[in-house]
C-alpha cells in the first residue's frame, strides 16, 4: 500500500536500498524498547511510511545520519504507539469504573472534556503551519527540541518561540470561543 507514495522508480530503488541496510537494525532497537513483536513490525512499517513521506531528507552516503533519523522516528512512533496503548487501557477502566459508580455529574465534565477536545483539535488544525507541525512534532511524536530543530532546520530556540506561540494562540482561541457562547 505505502508503494503507491513514492513517485519516481528512483525514489524506489533509494528506498529499498534504505530498508535493505537499515530496516533489522531499526527492528532490533523498537523490540527492545517494546518487548513485542507485532507493535515492533507494525512501528518498522509506519517509520518506513514516514521516512517516504520524508525521502528527500535522506542522504544515502551519510550513513550515520539516516540511522539516527530512522532511530528517532522509529523510537517515536513506538512511544506514541505505547501511549496510546496505555490510555487505551486506561479508557477501558475508567469506563467500566464510571460504569460501576453510574455518576451524572461525570456525564456533564465528560461532554465538556470532549467539546473542548474537539475545539482545541479545530484550532490547532487551523495554526499556521509553522506553529502547528512544531506542537505535532513536540505533542504527538513525542520529539526533543533538538529533534524537532534538526528536523525542521531551525534552531531549538526557534522551536521553542514556535510551541510558545502556538499554545498562545490555542489559549486565546479557546478563550474567545467561550466568550461567544
């Protein structure tokens, strides 16, 4: 299915190549961290998904360099996918907590979370996109300021303005929706 993203038989041959050298050493560094070997595959297949999504940024003759970026995308994705594993169960007990206890006033904050969810994805959806791939990077791939800088070809301090401002701008988005209500 992730073959259809690459565009030219060039970009093909480069990522075959990428995968043949680096694709067990990737494997053998998320299992460790994972100790499971179907979230390992499935993070081995998303990192690949995101490094064609990024092919450009791979310089096949810097050796090092690629393994450091396929580390960190791998060692990403793998945290994100522990993360929401994690909540995942939580939900499951918190719902058959709730469940148990049968609570109202838990109805109304659960719908107000969940409105106020929904308004900060909308937001967010709408930062401009130097604000917004900064907060994703940092927020849901769980990436270092270093990590993000690197990636971004900006500096870590840059970075930091950037998530400053995008929480500002979330912040005074939110404020003024509940203003309007």
């Amino acid at each position: 299915m992730f073959i259809m993203l690459i565009e030219t038989p060039e970009d093909l041959k480069k990522i075959e190549r990428v995968y043949a050298e680096h694709h067990k050493a990737v494997y053998l560094k998320v299992y460790d961290y994972l100790h499971n070997k179907e979230m390992a595959e499935e993070v081995l297949q998303e990192t690949f998904i995101r490094v064609i999504k990024n092919l450009y940024k791979i310089d096949e003759n810097e050796f090092a360099r690629t393994r450091t970026f396929l580390y960190i995308t791998a060692m990403n994705v793998a945290k994100t996918m522990l993360k929401k594993s994690k909540k995942s169960e939580k939900n499951e007990e918190l719902t058959e907590e709730y469940m148990a206890i049968g609570g109202d006033s838990d109805v109304e904050n659960l719908v107000i979370n969940k409105e106020t969810l929904h308004n900060t994805k909308e937001i967010i959806k709408q930062l401009d996109p130097k604000y917004g791939d900064v907060l994703l990077l940092r927020r849901v791939y769980d990436m270092s300021r270093e990590q993000i800088a690197e990636f971004l070809n900006i500096t870590p301090e840059n970075v930091k303005k950037r998530l400053t401002r995008a929480k500002a701008k979330i912040v005074n988005a939110l404020e003024e929706g509940e203003k309007t209500v």
